[in-house]
C-alpha cells in the first residue's frame, strides 16, 4: 500500500477523531476543520519522505493542536484556554485514556444530530463530520449545488454555536429522546446509498457503508443501548443482500434473489447482535425490523420464509400506512392472495405510493387475474420513482399483456 493509499485510509478512519478532539478543545467547528484538514495536508508533504508513523492519527491530532495553538495566539484567545491546549498538544493522543477519544466523537455524533436541526441538516453535518465526504459530494448525494449545501451546513454551524447547543453527551434522564434523533439520522444515510442502483454514483452508493461503520461506532461507544445494536443488525441484514437487489439496472424482488450470493458473515453478525439485543428484553421499532430482516436472511428459500412471524412482527410496529402495507403483504403471502387482496381495499393513506398497486398487482397476477393485475401494474409503472423499479413493472406488464 503506497503512502498516499495508508494517508486515505486514515483519513476516512481517523478523520472523525482528530475532528471530535480539535471541536472540543478549540470550541470552534470552522477552526478545528481547518486545523483537521491542514495536519493532513502536512502529512500529506512529510509521511513520504519521513514515512507513515507508527500512531498516526495521535501525529495527526499534536499537529492540528499545534495548529489551532497558532490560531488562538494570532486571535488573542484568553491565556488560560490557550495554556491548556498547549499542555495538550504535548500528550499522544494515544496515551489518553480510551474514553477520552470515545466520548469526543459521541459528542461530536449527537451534537451534529441534535433534534434542535432539521432532520436533512442533520444527515448532511454527519456526512461532513464524521464521514469526512466533501461538500460537493453531499450536494451530489442531496441532489443540490454545492454553494446552497455550503451554506446549509454554514448555518447549521452557526446555530450550533449561537444557540447554545452543547457540545457534549447529553445527561443519562436526556438520552431516550437524543438517541433516537442519532439512530435515524444513521438510518437515513444507510437507505440513501443501500437504495441506489449499481449505475448510481459512487458517493451515493457508499453512503450505506459508511452508515455502518458510525453504527458500529456508536455501538462501541453505547454498549447498553439496544436499539443501537437492533439498528446495527437492521442494517447488516439487509446489506448481505446488496449484491443481488438488481440485474442489469433491473430490480430483482427479495424471492427471485440468488441466496447464494447473500453475504453469509453479515448475516452472521446481524443475527448475533439482534439477539444479544433481544435477551435485554427493551424491544425496540430497530429491534422488530431487525428481526423481520432476519426472518427473510435466515430462510434457505422464499418458500420457507416464515411470513406468520413476520406478519406479528409488523404488527408491533407503529402502524403507519406503510408498516400497514407491508404486514398486509406478508398476511397474503401467509393466508393467500385473496386475503391480501381483501385487506388493501381497506388500506388508506398511500395515494401515489407505487408499492401500493404494485402490491395489488402482484396478488391479483397470484390469483391469475391477468387483465386486473395488468391495469394495476400500468398504474404502478406511472408512479415508479427510479429506472430500476419502472423497468421492472413494465416487465410484469408485459408479461400479463402478453
């Protein structure tokens, strides 16, 4: 591995780190970003010629420190504050105690999820913190221009600081309304990249990964939280199937997918992390989805997936049209495509929801309506969102047309 490649790695590794560290003993987000990206563009001049060393994200974080000492002299920051980062700055970072780094990327972490910001806000100052992607990359996974993602993230900065939000772990009696702001931002960065196609942009498409890899942070981090491990697990299960969701630009559904080609260690883990999960007996909307999840990862064939179980599982769920929807799918798949049938007409709440006639389409094309299931599935291909799922339909189409 070349110099430049191990300098990649660490970024994406200890760039969130370093980051938590300089925010916390600096006190300002745009300064500690700046003294973070200037110690890795000294590295980037140096490691070359001295070589990699043997800690460097503890050689990354003295030269930011050393950095922001610099900034506070020339901005007259008190003698005190600057006293302190300068004691600081001659410690290794990986002579700290654990903790010390734990706790500065969990502030970090719940500082940039903090449910005073947006919820878009908050996946797009995660992505830039504690992912390290650009700004331009965020505004390419947004959808957006870069200048209006820049300023987006500028005045989430400046409302973290002018409104007084703390940079810290929120008290134990504050955690069950903080956690679940921090889980579903992790969540929503996991479906941005696990929903993009092969052809979708790389940045997109990494989001998923990236997802993981903060969950598994805050597992670390929050051991005794549940839900923590029941989203780990969530998301672990459904990425062992990424290889096989589509063919060709083309969506392949869960029971046409090659299981040969699911990931067997992820599963593995998923399944070993929900039930270390599960025996803490605080069941949780993670957990249940998990164990939905786990149904279908664990079943040999679509034809021994356990579709009651799954059924009763959706059923602990809060029952929005949706959760409605799929435990309706699992009830036909369970008791007949009738039954299924009977229950969507009584289901409201999706209006322009492609999965709804398309659902409708699949039990009626089940029952060999083929005219019916034909209309239902026209009417899916015209509300369809991305190219894989419209390619789809109109397959299905075909097929009942034909």
């Amino acid at each position: 591995m070349s110099v430049t490649e191990r300098l990649g790695r660490v970024f994406r590794e200890e760039r969130g780190q370093v980051l938590a560290t300089l925010i916390r003993v600096t006190g300002d987000w745009d300064v500690a970003e700046e003294c973070v990206q200037e110690a890795f563009a000294a590295a980037l001049r140096r490691w070359p010629e001295d070589g990699v060393p043997d800690k460097p994200g503890a050689w990354l974080t003295t030269t930011a420190r050393r950095r922001a000492i610099d900034w506070m002299r020339r901005e007259a920051v008190g003698a005190a504050k600057l006293r302190e980062v300068a004691v600081m700055s001659d410690v290794e970072r990986a002579e700290e105690p654990a903790s010390v780094v734990q706790d500065d990327q969990l502030r970090l972490m719940f500082t940039c999820c903090h449910p005073a910001l947006a919820m878009e806000t908050r996946v797009a100052l995660t992505l830039r913190t504690l992912a390290g992607l650009s700004t331009a990359e965020i505004a390419r996974a947004f959808l957006v221009g870069e200048e209006a993602m820049s300023k987006r993230l500028t005045r989430a900065k400046q409302k973290i600081k002018h409104a007084g939000i703390p940079y810290r772990v929120p008290p134990d009696h504050l955690l069950p309304e903080r956690t679940p702001a921090v889980l579903a931002v992790l969540y929503l960065l996991f479906n941005e990249g696990y929903a993009a196609t092969a052809g979708a942009e790389l940045v997109r498409r990494g989001l998923a990964a990236e997802a993981i890899r903060l969950a598994r942070l805050l597992v670390r981090l929050m051991p005794d939280e549940p839900e923590a491990a029941g989203l780990l697990a969530l998301m672990l299960l459904h990425n062992a199937r990424r290889d096989t969701r589509s063919a060709g630009g083309v969506l392949v559904t869960l029971e046409d997918q090659d299981r040969s080609r699911w990931h067997l260690d992820e599963i593995t883990e998923g399944t070993d992390l929900l039930d270390a999960a599960l025996a803490r007996r605080q069941p949780g909307p993670y957990q249940v989805q998990a164990a939905i999840a786990a149904c279908h990862a664990t079943a040999p064939t679509a034809a021994d997936t356990d579709w009651p179980q799954i059924a009763a599982l959706y059923a602990q769920l809060k029952q929005t049209p949706i959760v409605r929807l799929n435990r309706i799918v699992a009830i036909g798949m369970a008791d007949g495509p009738a039954v299924g049938l009977k229950l969507l007409d009584s289901l409201e709440g999706l209006d322009g929801y492609y999965l709804l006639p398309a659902t409708r389409a699949d039990f009626l094309r089940r029952l060999s309506r083929r005219a019916e299931a034909a209309d239902a599935y026209q009417a899916a291909v015209a509300l369809a969102k991305t190219d894989a799922e419209r390619t789809y339909l109109q397959r299905r189409l075909e097929q009942m047309s034909g």
